[in-house]
C-alpha cells in the first residue's frame, strides 16, 4: 500500500503525495506526514485494464537511450533513483497504482496528487497557471530528496514535466511523456470542454450510475468503455445528495485555459535529458505528431502501445509498463 507523504508546493499550498517504495527501498531520514482527510489512491480492477480477458499487446518497440550523467552529490540526496509520476487533468495519483504494481524494484516511486486534484489543496483562488504547477513539481523534488528524478507524466501531468525537465535540468534525470501533445488545441476545444462539463448528470445517485455515464452514456463515448467509467469513479466522493467529483470542474477548466491555447514545442527542445514519448494507438496523441516530438527532442525515443487510448497507463498498465520498464532501467542504472 502507498504510504502518504505530505508536501508544500508552491505559495504554500499543501499537496499530498504516494510513495509506492518498498519499505526497504524508501530513502532514509523521510517519513510520512500524517495521513489526515482525503481520498487514499485505489488501483483500478484488472477486469477494467484488461477487458474481456484478452491478452495485452506489447508495445511496437521498446526504447534503448544511454543513462543521463549523474549529478554531482545526487548519491547522497536519493540513495535510490526517484520516479516522481504526474497524473493528468481531472486524474489523481492513484491511477498509477495498476501500472507501478508491475514495475520491478530499484527505483523510489512516488506519485503526486497535484493541486486541485485528489487529497492536494484546492485553493478557490488559485492559481492554476503553468507556472504554478511546474513549481509545485519542483517543489516535490526538492523536499523529498528525488533528484535528480525521471519524470513520467500523462496528460497534462506530462507537460508539467517537460516544462520542469526544461527549466530545471538540475533537477531531472529523465522523462517520459505519455500521450501529451505540443501543438495548440485551440478555443473551440476549450468550448467543447466547457460544454461537456455542463452535460455531467451531477450529482451521480451512486458510483454505478458514475459507471455506466462515463463508461457508456457520455456523448464523448463512441463505444462502451468499462475501463473510462472506473478512471472516473476513482474521483468521485458520496455527499449528501450524491457522488460529485473530488475536483472543482471550474478549477480543471481554469487549469487548462493556461496552455490549451499555445504551442510548447519550444520547451520541449530545451529538454535535454532522455525521453521516452508513449502514446496509444488509438490516444489523442497523433503518431507522426509523436515522432515529430521524438525528432525535436534531442535525446528521444519512441513508443506506442496498440489497443490503448488516452488512459494507457491506467488501462494497460502492463503493456505501459513494458514500454517504459527498459528506458526507466536505461537511465537509472549507474
């Protein structure tokens, strides 16, 4: 089970994050905050990450980099290589857990709840800017002695990791992106988002009916998908008059008006370090949007997994794992 550590990000705002190290793997002299109210990151059922029972494919090809030089002192700061993950818009950090349980030891994995989402604060004034969330990453790093870190971020919490990667090289290791894109996406997206938010049947008479809207009735769903339901009940929390999301819709929709806009094709050349860019098949992630950001990177690599879409960590979790397992070795290994 995830042992909550308990941070302070940026402007003082209080986060909450989940190291999933082995007792005898955890760097000493770091103890556990305490555990205080909040939602404890629950790993999603194999029967959603592997519907139908069928096997899952491996990935088209398995990255090989050369490890990224080691910081002067990092020895002394994490005895054991840290992996700090960053879960995407709306998500928390327990939709890592299915994919970490089938990681192999040697690294201190430790997955944030970050600002406006899960058991982190969701401070009503904000902010919600790029700026803010990189720092509070950042932040994380510093005080649990992970850097030099490998980054592995999904969604938007894989822009945040790039955007750290690009300013901080000091603090970065290594990174990996999954299914995040570098281009713009534009007004009419943030409007179609603003639109879906407003369709939501909140609140939700129970956590099957969380189920069956996102799994099945959501407009946005072109067919069934058990695994989307349970990626969303896992943020849902029972009220009095029903189950609402953890998250404040306005603040998801704030945080994404702050880069949903523009282009970050510029910092992601300044990213030095290894990268891995992950996508599934079917994600949002276009594959020659993909292997262009392979191309702007000046030490990337590139891999994709067949049958995932957007949610490939969570609902693939072992294929994911075995896409990123060599490049995490790679660039880990001393």
């Amino acid at each position: 089970m995830a042992r909550r550590l308990d941070v302070t990000g940026a402007d003082g705002v209080r986060l909450a994050a989940w190291d999933h190290t082995a007792p005898d793997h955890t760097a000493p002299d770091r103890e556990a905050g305490p555990a205080g109210p909040g939602i404890v990151p629950q790993p999603g059922p194999d029967s959603a990450a592997r519907p139908g029972g069928r096997p899952v494919p491996r990935p088209a090809r398995a990255p090989q980099l050369p490890p990224a030089p080691q910081a002067a002192g990092s020895r002394a700061q994490a005895p054991v290589p840290g992996v700090l993950l960053l879960h995407g818009l709306m998500g928390h950090a327990g939709h890592w857990a299915p994919a970490v349980r089938r990681l192999t030891g040697g690294h201190r994995v430790v997955a944030l709840d970050q600002r406006g989402h899960g058991a982190s604060e969701k401070p009503p004034a904000g902010p919600f800017t790029r700026e803010a969330y990189v720092a509070d990453a950042a932040a994380v790093v510093e005080q649990l002695g992970l850097g030099p870190v490998t980054l592995v971020g999904h969604s938007m919490g894989a822009l945040t990791a790039w955007q750290l990667a690009a300013e901080r090289p000091d603090l970065v290791r290594a990174l990996v992106i999954c299914d995040m894109r570098a281009s713009a996406l534009g007004a009419a997206s943030q409007r179609a988002w603003q639109d879906w938010f407003r369709r939501w049947p909140a609140p939700f008479p129970s956590l099957e009916a969380v189920h069956r809207w996102f799994g099945d009735e959501d407009p946005w769903v072109e067919t069934p998908n058990p695994a989307r339901g349970a990626f969303f009940a896992e943020v849902m929390a029972e009220h009095r008059d029903g189950w609402r999301p953890v998250f404040d819709p306005e603040q998801m929709l704030t945080s994404r008006e702050t880069w949903v806009h523009d282009a970050h094709w510029d910092s992601l050349a300044q990213v030095r370090c290894p990268t891995l860019v992950v996508r599934g098949l079917d994600g949002e992630l276009g594959r020659a949007e993909a292997q262009e950001m392979v191309r702007v990177l000046p030490h990337g690599a590139y891999a994709e997994i067949p049958d995932a879409g957007h949610l490939l960590h969570y609902t693939h979790p072992e294929a994911w794992s075995e896409a990123v397992e060599p490049f995490l070795n790679g660039v880990l290994t001393p």
